[in-house]
C-alpha cells in the first residue's frame, strides 16, 4: 500500500517500548505507598485479581484493537463501530493530560538527582520541597511563574520531542532498548542495597503485614484497578497506538504477557527497595514505620531526600534513585506523547514530522506554562485524580460497553489474536471482559463520580476542581465528539479496512 505507517523492527524492539511505557512512576513510588494504604500484604489479592481480570484482558484488547486496524485510538476505535470514535479521541484527551503533568515530575526529578549530589534540602526535605523549590501558594490558580521549575519542563520536554522526532524504531524503540536495561540494573543494585540497611526488615513487615479486613472494604478493591491500569498504561490509547505499529504477524497475547508480569514484577521490586529503605529511616529516627512513609508525591520527593541525608553513601544512593525516575518517567512520557501525534497524522493527513511539531509542540507549551507556576501542584494532583479515576476507568467502560455489548467485536478481536498469538483467549476472556470486568468498572466510575460530585476532592476551591477536574473532563467529552464529526481521508479508511 502507499502507507507511510511507521513499524518496530523486531518483537523485541516491541516489547522494550511497551514496557518502557508500562515502566514509569506508576511502578517506583505510587505502587509502594497504594499498597501500604490499602491493607498492606493482603493488597495483593485485590492487585492479583485486577492484574488478572481487568489488566492483562485489557492489554490483550488494547492490543487486538490496534494491530487488526492498524490505527490510533481514534482510527481503531471507528473501525470497531462508527459510534465508537469518540471514545478513541477521549482515550487520546486522557493521553494529553496526563503526559501534561508527568514531564513536570519528571523535571523534579531531574533536579533532585543534582540535589542528591550535595543534598541541598538541608535537614528540612519538606520545606525545602514545597516552599524553596517549588514555591508553593495557596490552592487555586495563579500566573505566578517559579523561573527554576520553568527550564526544568521546558528541557523534559526538548528531550521527549527529540526522541519522537527519531520516529518509532530509531526513535522510541532504541531510547527504551538503552534506558531500560539500564534503569533495571541501577534499581537492582538500589534495592540490594536498601536490604542490607539496618531496620530494612521492619519496613518489609510494615509493607507486607496482611490486614485482612481491608478486602471488605471497596475502596481498595478500586485502588488496586486503578494501579493496574495506571501501571500497565491501558485504557489510555497508548497500547492500541503501539500495536498498531507492529507486523502484520506477530505474537501479540505473548507479549503482552511479558510486558504485564515485567510490569509487576517491577512493581514488586519497587515496593521492596522502598519500605526497606523507610524501614531503615525509622529505626534511625527511633520512629514507627508508619510515621515516615507519607503517601504521594510526599514519598519521593520528601521522605527520600530525609532518608538520603540519614544513610551512609546517600547522595549516589539519592543520585541513582532520582536518575531511575528520569529514566522510567521519560521512556513512558514518550509512549504518551506518540497517542496524539498518532490520531493527528490519521486524522488529518499531517506529515510524521510535522505532527509531533504541531502535537508535541502544543502539549509542551501548556505543560511548561501549567506546570511552572506557584500552584502547579494543586493543578496537577487535581488533572491527576479526574484523569486517572474517571477518565481512564470511564474510557475503559465506556469502550468495553460500546465495542462488547452494543457492536459484538469481542469474538472477532479474539479471533484476530488466535490467529497469530501463541497464548490462546477463549470464552473465559470474553466473559472476563464482556462481563464481570465491565461491571465492576462501572460500579467504580459512578461511586467515583458520586464521591467527587458530593464530598469534592481533598480540600481544593471550588474554582480549581472545577477547571481542572469537572471542566478538564467536560472539555474532551466535547471535543472528542467535535473531532469524530469530522470526516477522515478517504485513503485512511480504505487502508484500515484493508488491513481488518
Ligand atoms: N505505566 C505508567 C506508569 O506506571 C503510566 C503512564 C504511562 C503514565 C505513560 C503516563 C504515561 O508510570
Ligand atoms: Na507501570
């Protein structure tokens, strides 16, 4: 055909890029403290049964739904069912957001690997972290720039532009086949480490100690869906974009495995080398574990450093700590990224190059320009939280209801991965998704939307959780339906249903 549709070379080269995507700061400092807060040990039923039931079919969906059409969310999605389109481009509005406020993180980061170095929090990480560095106001919306945190995003995002601008083998594929060999050997050594820290085990016992009774609780059950999709990046467009970059013939269910049990295994690791570590900072402040692991951005970026200043060898421990969130936090950033610049060339006839330009080039002005000022973190934690329990879970839903039960794609997705999948899905995945997991996302959505709509979110002015939360999501409802009006070149239709 005339398609100028980009390819990864090899399986391999696949399967780095989906896990690079999968591997990001979902894995290194939210597992770890979701896990502690939501009944400790026992978390890995409700994780296991999310992982199993929710994750790995929907990695297996994502898939199918990308590689048969060989199309973005949008493209794919539309090739399901007409009707379906919207939820692509919703899937894609998720993308942005998200990536949005991830490269700022990313840019802390960044800068905290250079603090590492000679600690420049002093003995006070906290008020170091939200008053020097990122200056932090009152909750709500400003204008007021913080010049240092400004250059931080403006270089995360030179970097992520320079790596998509390599295209998807030379570009993406070989950025994750150096970094995340990399990133995995460096995070070995750091939990090694942090086992042989005095106190590592009273973190280990903290982290694991089973609290039964938390299974009948239902907030648990939806924390650990959401860390599954979160951290296997489903339901964000991003695996149905990457698929859709993959051979003709190629075993999708067994890479798909790969990529979900590397993920958790990751994951697993991740909450090891972080409670030994906490384990051996509350020993040596005579404290309990459970003073010193603070939940959220908290963790990395204020307890870490108070731990840093505390351990013998802290500032490289600190330095290689801070450089394994760069790397994590960017192979995912680009996996992002790639979602929209893919809709657009599709969508639109827009050349590769001058997509991610156009794309790449918008999400960074927005993100710099949200993500540097005094409030940029209330904007954040809000576009975080409406992002990632009412959109993905609704994307999810919503696109499990339109494509299973109203357009019955189920048997002939399933058909497409038998045909060139080694593991083999039956009944049981169809019934898995059609079924159980669609109304356990739907019961979740709407006590999510129920919650929000009656008690708020944290203490946050209305203004801020009405632009950043309600309004973030209403935006790309509406656009997602504006951009699905909208007719696609021919030529993109006829190829997708060539290729179907
Ligand atoms: N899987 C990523 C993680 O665990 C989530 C993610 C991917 C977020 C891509 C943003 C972009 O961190
Ligand atoms: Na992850």
């Amino acid at each position: 055909t005339t398609s100028q549709r980009e390819v990864f070379a090899t399986r391999g080269a696949f399967i780095f890029a989906a896990i690079g995507s999968a591997v990001g700061l979902g894995n290194i400092w939210r597992f770890p403290y979701v896990t502690y807060e939501n009944g400790g040990g026992a978390f890995i039923i409700p994780y296991l049964v999310a992982l199993l039931t929710a994750g790995i079919p929907l990695l297996f969906f994502d898939y199918a739904m990308g590689h048969r059409a060989r199309g973005s969310a949008p493209l794919s999605f539309r090739m399901a069912t007409k009707v379906a389109e919207p939820i692509g481009w919703f899937q894609t509005g998720v993308a942005i957001v998200i990536g949005i406020y991830y490269a700022a993180i990313i840019g802390w980061a960044g800068a905290y690997m250079i603090f590492s170095l000679n600690q420049a929090w002093g003995d006070d990480a906290e008020t170091y972290f939200f008053g020097s560095f990122l200056k932090m106001g009152d909750p709500g919306v400003s204008m007021e720039f913080v010049p240092s945190i400004l250059i931080l995003v403006i270089i995360v995002w030179v970097i992520t532009l320079g790596v998509l601008l390599g295209g998807v083998q030379a570009g993406i594929a070989r950025f994750s086949k150096i970094f995340i060999p990399l990133l995995i050997i460096l995070f070995l050594i750091l939990v090694i480490r942090a086992l042989f820290l005095p106190g590592a085990a009273a973190g280990l016992d903290a982290l694991f100690t089973p609290d039964f009774a938390a299974l009948a609780d239902p907030k648990v059950w939806i924390a650990a869906y959401g860390q599954i999709f979160f951290s296997l990046s489903i339901a964000f467009g991003i695996m149905i974009t990457y698929a859709s970059y993959l051979k003709r013939k190629t075993n999708l269910t067994g890479s798909g495995l790969v990529v979900a049990f590397s993920n958790s295994g990751f994951e697993i690791l991740a909450g090891i080398g972080v409670f030994a570590a906490l384990g051996f900072m509350a020993s040596a402040s005579g404290a309990a574990v459970s003073d010193v692991a603070t939940s959220g951005i908290g963790l990395a970026f204020v307890a870490f450093p108070t731990l840093i200043s505390e351990m013998p060898g802290g500032n490289l421990f600190g330095f290689a700590f801070f450089a394994c969130l760069v790397f994590a936090g960017l192979t995912s950033l680009i996996s992002i990224v790639q979602v929209p610049i893919q809709a657009l060339r599709e969508k639109f006839g827009v050349g590769n190059k001058a997509s991610i330009l156009l794309v790449g080039g918008g999400m960074a002005i927005i993100s710099i320009l949200l993500m540097s000022t005094v409030t940029a973190l209330y904007v954040l934690d809000t576009m975080d939280a409406f992002a990632n329990n009412i959109g993905i879970v609704g994307a999810a839903v919503v696109g499990l209801i339109v494509v299973g039960w109203f357009a019955r794609k189920l048997p002939a997705l399933r058909d497409h991965l038998n045909a060139i999948s080694s593991f083999k899905v039956g009944w049981f995945w169809m019934i898995i998704l059609g079924g159980v997991t669609t109304l356990v996302l739907l019961y979740m959505l709407i006590t999510q939307i129920i919650t929000y709509a009656t008690e708020g979110y944290g203490e946050y002015p209305a203004l801020l959780i009405g632009v950043f939360g309600w309004g973030m999501i209403g935006l790309l409802i509406v656009a997602a339906i504006v951009l699905s009006l909208i007719r696609w070149p021919r030529r993109t239709i006829e190829e997708a249903d060539e290729a179907i």
